[in-house]
C-alpha cells in the first residue's frame, strides 16, 4: 500500500468532544443533586449567622 492510497477510516463512537459534553453534563447534574440535598441545611445555617449578628458581631464574639 504507497502513502497516496491510504484511506481515512471512520471510527463509530463518540468523538472526544461529545464525550467532555456528556462528562460535564454528568457532573453538573451531580453538583445540582448535591446542591438540592443540602440546601435546607445551608438555609438554616444562614438563618443562625444572621441570628448571632453576622459580620458585626466580632464585639460580642471575641
């Protein structure tokens, strides 16, 4: 086979691109489960911080 005849030969698959898509899609779906679960969590912690006086409450809180 001479280097003028070769031919390209298509792959089946994914290309790299549409792998890092679906990689990205799996992780961000994750992230926003993630958020969701927690997020009563973090809703109450923010509500005790505004409680205890948030930033200015360094006189109080030595």
């Amino acid at each position: 086979m001479s280097m003028g005849a070769r031919r390209r030969i298509a792959r089946e698959g994914m290309s790299g691109r549409q792998l890092l898509m679906a990689q990205a899609a799996v992780v961000g779906s994750m992230v926003a489960a993630l958020i969701v679960k927690e997020l009563p969590g973090i809703m109450r912690e923010l509500r005790i911080y505004r409680m205890t006086g948030g930033l200015r409450a360094h006189r109080r809180y030595p």
